[in-house]
C-alpha cells in the first residue's frame, strides 16, 4: 500500500511538473510581448500610417487593414471549398476518389507556409503583380485541410439515428445534410474556421512572396497590402530603436487578436 502511494503521488508530481514546463514558455511569451508592446500601443499607433524613417511616431493602421482583408478574402476562398470536402468525406466518401481526396488534404495540411506562398507567387504573382488576392491564396492553401478535417469530424460526431430519421421521412439525402446534419454540426464546423481565421491572421512566410508589402492603405483586393505579421518581421530586423518598440506594439496588437479568437472557439464549442 505504501508503495502504491508513493507511485500515485510520484506520478501526480510528474504531472503537475509537465503542466509548469508548458505554461512557463507561454508565460514567458505573454509577459515579454504585454510588457514591451504596452509602450508603443495607442489611439495613434492603431489608427496612424508609418511614418518616415528617423520622424518619431506613426502607427500600423495600413498593417490593421490588409490583415482584415488578408483573413477575410482568404476564409471566403476557405470555407466553400473546406465544408464542402469535409461534406464529401463524411457523407459520400466511399470511393477510392475519397481515398485520394484524403491522402491529398492530409498531405496538403503539413505542406509548409513558405510553399504555399510560392505556389501563389508562380500561380498569380508572376502574372498579375502582388496582391492581396494572391496573399489570400496562399493562406487558403494552408486552411482549407483545417476546416475540411473539422467538418468531417463534426459531421460524424452526429448521431446516426438523426441522418436515418430524416431519411425515413422522406427527404432527399443531400436535404438531409444541407438542413438537419450541418445544423447539428455548426459548432465544430464553426470552431474549425475561427482556428483557421487564426492561423491566417498569424502566417508571416507566404506574405512575403504575395502581397509584398504597402506603406498606405490598400486601395482593393488587386492591390498590394501590409500585415501585421510583415510589419513585425520589417520592424523587428531593421536597425532602428523607434521600429522595434513598434514591432513589440503590433506583436501585442496580433496576439490579442489571436487570443480573442481562441476565446472565442472554445465559447462555441462549449455552448
């Protein structure tokens, strides 16, 4: 008995000490990022344009815009095509064309981010020029798995006897799906894309072949545009004090962002 005790509270120490090495990096990431981006956040620094080099002041504001348009364009490319995979796998995939469709996403979803921004940059870069739409695209590349996997999931996780109910009624099995089994599913689906909505919001590597960068406000979707995560980059590797405070202020800005959006995946989830 005693050395069953000495067993159990072993292993709860072993435990509790894995808990304090995965907390203690993320700690340590937050504490360093709130404490030195704290200085650079403002009204100004959120709503201004950078500034010339060596003029103090100037903010991030172009940065805030294209990484909206960024997340927005490139979910609305993500989500059709991702729920509609996913819808395919769980409902129809029986096949070996659902085979390949599988091998396929699972591939595509440990393709790495810089990949993704040359496919882009072959595919409509060295076409039509630098964009917003072309940055879109390389981060869709990288989270249309994501929600695929997601809805797959979500759509199995309903209970049979809800698809066979529908059926026994009378309804067409592609009915059955569109107006019972993905209303019973919107939460798994809908925590699959905010994930994604994150992950984009954060890609730093596809950005620099793709939508390369503006110092203003994008004028449209054909336009280039900034980020957060390329001011970051820009900033952080430049020779100037002024720009590295302003990269820990748009680090604390994309963070907060980022930690919004997990807050709000786990609410749907649990509701």
């Amino acid at each position: 008995m005693r050395l069953r005790k000495l067993a159990d509270r072993a292993f709860t120490l072993a435990c509790f000490a894995s808990v304090l090495l995965v907390l203690a990096p993320l700690f340590s990431i937050v504490y360093t990022v709130a404490s030195r981006g704290a200085r650079a956040l403002s009204i100004d620094f959120i709503t201004s344009l950078p500034a010339p080099v060596g003029e103090a002041g100037g903010g991030v504001a172009n940065a805030i815009q294209g990484t909206v348009m960024l997340t927005l364009l490139s979910m609305g490319i993500t989500l059709p095509i991702g729920v509609a995979s996913g819808i395919y796998l769980a409902e129809y995939g029986r096949s070996r064309l659902a085979d390949l469709v599988a091998v396929a996403r699972d591939t595509l979803a440990g393709t790495p981010s810089i990949v993704a921004g040359v496919f882009s940059y072959m595919l409509i870069v060295s076409r039509w020029g630098f964009s917003a739409l072309a940055g879109a695209v390389a981060l869709s590349v990288l989270v249309i798995p994501v929600v695929s996997k997601a809805t797959e999931e979500a759509l199995k996780m309903v209970p049979r006897e809800v698809k066979e109910a529908g059926l026994a009624l009378g309804l067409r099995r592609w009915k059955v799906v569109a107006y019972i089994l993905l209303k019973e599913a919107k939460a798994g689906i809908l925590a699959g894309a905010l994930l994604s909505m994150a992950r984009v919001a954060g890609e730093t590597a596809p950005l620099l072949f793709t939508s390369f960068g503006n110092q203003g406000y994008a004028g449209g979707f054909l336009d280039p545009c900034s980020a957060l995560p390329l001011v970051i980059y820009v900033y952080a590797t430049s020779p100037y004090e002024e720009w590295h405070t302003q990269a820990w202020g748009a680090a604390l800005l994309l963070m907060l962002a980022v930690l919004s959006i997990n807050l709000a995946v786990r609410r749907v989830v649990r509701g």
